[in-house]
C-alpha cells in the first residue's frame, strides 16, 4: 500500500483510498465493465423521475462544502450532464471510469492517480494559503485556505476544490493507480466506507486479477 501520512486539522474530514495494481489489457473485462455501468445509470435514472437539482443537492453535504469556496460541485454537473442531458458515459478509459461511475452512483467525489508517477509518501494536509500547482494540460491552479489537499516530494498532486495535478493523474497506459475517495465535514464516515466498497466491486468486475487494496484515513 502506498505510504500516506494524513496531518492534523483532517481529522473531521473521513477519507478514502483504493489502490488497484491491473494486469494487461487483454486481461480486462470491459463489456461486462460497461454493461454494468448502464444498469448502475439506469437504476439512478429510476431513482430520479422528477429530478429537481434543489431537491436532491440543495443541501447536500459536498455542495455545502465547495459552496464555501465559491465553487459548484463538479460531479453535480456531471450528474445532470449524463444522466439528463445526453452526455454519453466514457468509454476511452476504463480505469479512469470507474471513480466517475462511482461519483455518478454515489454522488461522493473521487479521482484518480497514477503511483508509478508518485515521488515519495503522500502527504494528506489543511492548505492555508493559496499554493499554486500545475493540473492536467498544463492548466494553472491553486488551493484554497481550508482546502483538503495531498502533497508528495515532488509537490502538490490534489485539492479537493481545484482537482488533480499534471504530473500524477492518470494515462491512458496507466495500470498502477490510486483511487482517492473524498469526504466532508459534515459526511460520515460510513459513507466513505461504503464508497469504498463499491469502488472494489466496479474494479472486480472490471479487472477480476487485479490486485487491489484500500485504507480509511
């Protein structure tokens, strides 16, 4: 399991991580992957028949907390974007599709990095500051005073609010990965349990030989 240290001024905030070693390609099961993500979307759809966005995210724990950062949700855009608005589930790269499957189903926030990519142990950590960081495409951001965010020896690799950066996300030749599930102050811990948990069933069914194990923090 890679090596992750999570600081003082976290403690409220439950938090969770899968690291999943896939073998090859061929290995994969991905029909059985995608055809189990249209019965999971499915399900939600049925779940929401009179979808309100205030009714089902007004008050919802993630949208308070990034609300706070004069931020919205980024997986509730996602959800209405694929769930009401046409917006097809991706299939270019399984590995990255699962944490979004699991946002989708779960509405819970995860991501994805690639440990070969990693320098050293994690850092998790409160920022307070805004600290600059290079994101995928060269994108410039920077975390947030109360942002919950994650360090390596070679610099800032997540914020919560602001997302991944360049150096560790994921590729598409990425087989050795980290996935972050993030929780709330305001979420229990179960949540993140549960989330967890469904993570390693959608990698099971993806990947039955990949070797996989997690940790709550």
């Amino acid at each position: 399991m890679i090596r992750m240290h999570k600081q003082t001024g976290l403690e409220h905030i439950p938090f969770g991580v899968v690291e999943v070693r896939y073998p090859a390609r061929e290995q994969w099961r991905e029909e059985d992957f995608f055809a189990l993500a249209a019965e999971e979307l499915e399900a939600c759809r049925r779940r929401y028949p009179d979808y309100e966005r205030k009714a089902v995210f007004g008050e919802h724990p993630y949208v308070r907390f990034f609300k706070k950062f004069k931020k919205t949700y980024p997986v509730l855009l996602q959800f209405e974007s694929v769930m009401f608005k046409g917006q097809p589930f991706p299939a270019d790269n399984p590995v990255t599709a699962v944490p979004f499957l699991l946002e989708l189903t779960t509405l819970v926030l995860s991501g994805t990095h690639d440990v070969e990519r990693l320098q050293g142990p994690v850092t998790l950590y409160p920022a307070t500051e805004k600290e600059p960081f290079q994101g995928r495409g060269g994108r410039e951001l920077h975390t947030y005073p109360g942002d919950f965010c994650a360090r390596d020896e070679g610099g800032i690799i997540f914020s919560a609010i602001a997302g991944t950066d360049g150096r560790t996300c994921a590729w598409p030749e990425s087989r050795h990965v980290f996935y972050p599930v993030f929780g709330t102050p305001e979420l229990p811990a179960s949540v993140i349990e549960q989330a967890v948990e469904k993570l390693e069933g959608y990698v099971s069914v993806l990947a039955p030989q990949a070797a996989v194990e997690s940790a709550l923090l």
